[in-house]
C-alpha cells in the first residue's frame, strides 16, 4: 500500500516540474528499461537475449529522438 502511494506521489511531482515533461519522461523511459535489463542479468542472473538487446537499443533509439529531434 505505501510502495503505491509513493508511486502515486512520484508521478504528480513529476508532473509539476519546470522541464518539458514529455521529454523528460520519455529519456527516464528508455533509461529505466536498460537499466531494469542490466539488473535483471547481474543481480537476479538472467541474461538479456538478443532480443531484449534489440528492444533496449529501440527504447534508447526513440529516446534520443524525442530529446534530441531539432525542434522549431
């Protein structure tokens, strides 16, 4: 219940930051799930596939042209 809560609190604050949200949330994104495919294969032992690689490498793909696409 708490670990919901603060799950809850964590996505209206980010909602109020000053930053372009969308952005911001989407460079968190494809972080996270690297980040989740790296803990998975050194803490937990489960070795990413190529296919996991290929969906990560796509997260970070879509990530870097929704952050750094020149803007008008």
């Amino acid at each position: 219940m708490l670990g919901g809560i603060i799950l809850v609190i964590y996505g209206i604050v980010a909602t109020l930051q000053t930053a372009n949200f969308g952005r911001v949330y989407a460079a968190y994104g494809g972080i996270f799930i690297v980040m989740a495919m790296i803990w998975g294969w050194k803490v937990d032992g489960v070795i990413p596939d190529r296919y996991d690689i290929m969906g990560g490498l796509i997260a970070l793909l879509g990530m870097g042209i929704i952050m750094f696409a020149p803007r008008h």
